[in-house]
C-alpha cells in the first residue's frame, strides 16, 4: 500500500512538473507596457505605438496604456465613457458589465452594441464593442475590440483568453539619488519663482521640449531598439505625442496666474512653503515623479499639482502641468 501511494505521488510530482513547464511555452514580453502575455494560442503579437495588437483568425485585439492620475475607479472611467458615447449616439446600448480580475487587480469589462434601427432587418448588423479597463502602477489600460457582425461570440472569448494569459510585470520601488533630490527641489523653487513674478517665459524654461527630450532618451534608455522608436516619435511626431502637454501646460500656468488674481493675491507677496514628489513609472529607463508646490498668501495656504515631471540629461522637466485653479488647503 506505501509503495502504491508513494508511486502515485511521484507520478503526480512528474507530471504537475511537466505541466508548470510547458504552461507557457511562447511568453511575449513588453516592459512599455509592463505586461506578459502566455501565447500558447499562437496569436500574432506585435507593438505598433501606441498599442500592443493581438491578432488571430481575423479578430483583432489592442492594449493601450496611458498615464493616469485621476480619482475614479476603473468601473467609473468605463461608465463615465459609455455615457458619453452614448449621448453622441443615442443606438449605443449596454449589452453587459461585470467586475473581473488580471493579475488579481480589479477592472471593469462592458461590451456595448450598435443596431441601427433605420437599416432593412434582413442587413443590419450590430457592432459589438467589447472593453476592458483597469488601473495599475499609475496607468490606465484599456484592451478592446470590435465586431462588425451578429455573432461575436469568438471575438469576446479571445478578450477574455488574453485576460486569463495576461500577467503585470511588478516594478520595484523608484529610488533618487541625492543628487536627483537636490535637483527636483531646484525645480520647485524654479517653479514658484515662475508663479512669483508671473512670467510665462521663466516657467516655459521648465517644460521639455524636442532638444531635452532627445538628450534624456539617448542618455538613459537601455533599449536600443526602444530607443530609436522613442527618437523618431520626438522628432517626426512631436505635435501629436508631446506638443500637446506643453500647450495644456502653458494654459494651465495662465489660468492659475488668473484664479490667483481672482482670488486677490498679489503673486509677487506669496511665500514657499514646500515642494513634495511622488516617484511613479513613466517611460521605460526614464525616471518620473509628480509633484505638489504648496505656497502661502495672507494667511492662506494653496497648492499646485504637477501630474508629471522627467528626469533628463541636465535636470527634471515639466510633461504635464494639469491643474486649472489652485486647491486651497
């Protein structure tokens, strides 16, 4: 009887080895986006900026993942979405909803249809939307697809099969050098002078630009691959990928120069309080933080949020000043 259990428990030992062996014998790896992907399904994977792009049998799924700071759940940016696209179509109708997990983070799938009502019956299709939304390491993911038919039922199983064979590449924690810490505190104080003598002009010295950005990447991405892709976005598509940061930037430092105003400070009286920073990931190899500029002004104190400040070659700069009116603390 012991040697019969004992086989059996080899037996089992091989083969439960065996199997954690092969589970995943093709892995598509993409530190970007910090996913895996187990293809054992022999989907066609490939990066084509700004999305990862799963493919097979004529079904095509994308990844996309984007920087996010805000409040809301994942269930609350995918409701938030749906209602709005609904008011620009008023066929949009919810088709089902329900909370899931990846990598045991919570996110939000939903898939929406389109029928067009005025088509001849016999015709019409619907569009199937199906989505998936999730927050994690301070990005939004989104994985979606549409089918143009009125079985979609393959296209839906090879979302969900990507879920099931995805998995999120965990990061450690960020750490600066005191070399970086004395330079991001340099920019605060940079960026409160900006605010003290209302110059636009001082405070456009903070913002990346093509030059800088150019000079951070070929400093510090590893990849060389990576590398050549992120210097041909900067300077064959910087109006679409990063010019538009500076722009919301530069208005954001005007309309806080103006609810300052509003608020009757005299910018030129205002005291620093603190400059704060919160490291988080960004571009691959490139180190990120936000910050908070907290000042004070008859008694009052205020602050500022950056969403996103880089670390280049000569110090950090500003992507994204995203605040319109100051937060009264």
């Amino acid at each position: 009887m012991t040697k019969i259990k004992t086989t059996i428990l080899i037996v089992c030992l091989i083969s439960c080895t065996f199997r954690g062996f092969t589970q995943c014998a093709d892995k598509y790896i993409n530190n970007r986006f910090g996913v895996e992907i187990c293809n054992n399904s022999n989907w066609e994977i490939k990066e084509q900026l700004p999305y990862i792009l799963v493919k097979s049998n004529g079904i095509n799924v994308s990844i996309y993942a984007e920087r996010y700071s805000g409040d809301l759940t994942a269930k609350e940016i995918w409701q938030t979405s749906y209602e709005q696209e609904k008011k620009e179509n008023s066929d949009l109708e919810l088709k089902n909803q329900e909370t899931i997990k990846i990598d045991s983070i919570q996110a939000y799938l939903g898939i929406t249809y389109l029928f067009p009502i005025n088509t001849d019956a016999k015709m019409r299709k619907e569009t199937h939307n199906i989505s998936v939304i999730f927050l994690f390491n301070g990005l939004k993911y989104v994985i979606n697809n549409n089918c143009y038919s009125n079985d979609c039922a393959l296209n839906e199983k090879m979302v969900r099969d990507i879920i099931s064979n995805l998995t999120l590449i965990k990061e450690g924690p960020i750490v600066l050098t005191n070399e970086e810490k004395k330079q991001i505190t340099v920019l605060g104080n940079n960026l409160f002078n900006s605010f003290k003598k209302a110059e636009i002009n001082s405070f456009q010295k903070l913002l990346i630009n093509k030059k800088n950005m150019n000079e951070g990447i070929e400093l510090n991405m590893k990849d060389k691959e990576m590398k050549v892709r992120f210097a041909k976005i900067i300077n064959e598509n910087w109006e679409e990928a990063f010019s538009l940061f500076v722009t919301k930037s530069e208005e954001s430092f005007k309309a806080l120069s103006e609810d300052g105003n509003k608020l009757k400070i005299k910018w030129s009286k205002i005291e620093f309080i603190s400059f704060t920073y919160e490291p988080h990931s960004g571009i691959p190899d490139m180190k990120s933080v936000s910050g908070i500029m907290t000042f004070k002004f008859s008694e009052k104190n205020y602050a500022i949020k950056i969403k996103d400040i880089i670390l280049l070659k000569d110090g950090w700069y500003i992507v994204e000043l995203k605040d319109k009116q100051l937060r009264q603390n």
